[in-house]
C-alpha cells in the first residue's frame, strides 16, 4: 500500500491576514457607509433628471401628458396634464382636499433662475394635500382645475 502525503494548505502569509483584517474592518465601519451614503447623495444631486414637455413616462399614469420633471435626491418635483377623475385615481393614497386658500407649490424649475414663471405654480381652484416635517421634509399634491394639471413636490429630509 502506497501512502501518499497530501500537501498541507499553506498559511496565508502576514501580509495577507492583515489586509483581509483591514479590508473586514474598512467593511463593516459604519463611518464608510456614512461616506459611501454621503458620496451617493451628492452625485445624485449632482445630476438630476430632467424632463421638459415630455408626451409621457412610465411612472405616471397613462393620461398623463406634457410631463415636466426635476428629480434629485433632495428635491424632486413635476407637473403634468390630466384630467381630474385620472389625478383622482392617481392620488387616491392621499387625503385630497378642496382648495379654499390659494395654494403656491415648488416647480420643476424652482433650481431654474431665467425659467418662466420662476420656480412657483400658484393655484386658487382644485385639489391639494400637503405634509411636512418640522425637518422641511415632505410633499405637496396640487391639481389646478382650471388648467386641468397636477403638481408634485417633495423633499426626503
């Protein structure tokens, strides 16, 4: 009977078990999370997606039309065309109200110095709902009835 000695695993040399050592705790830091979150967060901001009269999207309804869009991670906002039965059926997660006071809502543009009617859509008869944190965080639902269009703006915070 031949005996054959199998060969003994080698140890990892010292280098290598204190780069996985480092490479474990570099892993599970929370201060890297933070710093990869933190760098998520601003490339985000840094390019928006931005949309201007666009016929339709894929994250809206089918009777929406004329889409405009501003999504970053800290602001997003659109407006679109609808008729109000579809903005109903759309908002039906929120507790929509009867405008009785005007309601002035953040556009697509607010970030857009030279965009015409700067930044802010002001509307006196529709629909609205609206929450905000004492953080600023929040939404703000509108639908002019007059114009027969709907606005979204919020904010993660």
């Amino acid at each position: 009977m031949t005996v054959v000695n199998e060969p003994t695993p080698a140890k990892p040399s010292r280098r290598r078990r204190l780069a996985i050592i480092v490479g474990l705790v570099v892993l599970f830091n929370p201060f890297t999370w933070m710093g990869c979150w933190l760098g998520g967060v601003c490339w985000l901001n840094a390019h928006p997606k931005v949309g201007e009269n666009v016929q339709s999207v894929n994250w809206l309804p089918a009777g929406a039309s004329r889409v405009s869009y501003y999504k970053a991670y800290s602001f997003t906002a659109f407006e679109f065309d609808i008729e109000e039965n579809g903005f109903r059926q759309w908002a039906s997660r929120w507790e929509l109200k009867d405008i009785r006071e005007p309601q002035s809502i953040m556009r697509y543009n607010y970030f857009v110095e030279d965009a015409p009617s700067y930044g802010r859509a002001h509307i006196t008869d529709g629909l609205y709902d609206e929450k905000r944190g004492e953080n600023g965080g929040g939404y703000h639902v509108v639908y002019d009835r007059t114009a027969r269009r709907a606005y979204f703006q919020s904010n993660p915070r």
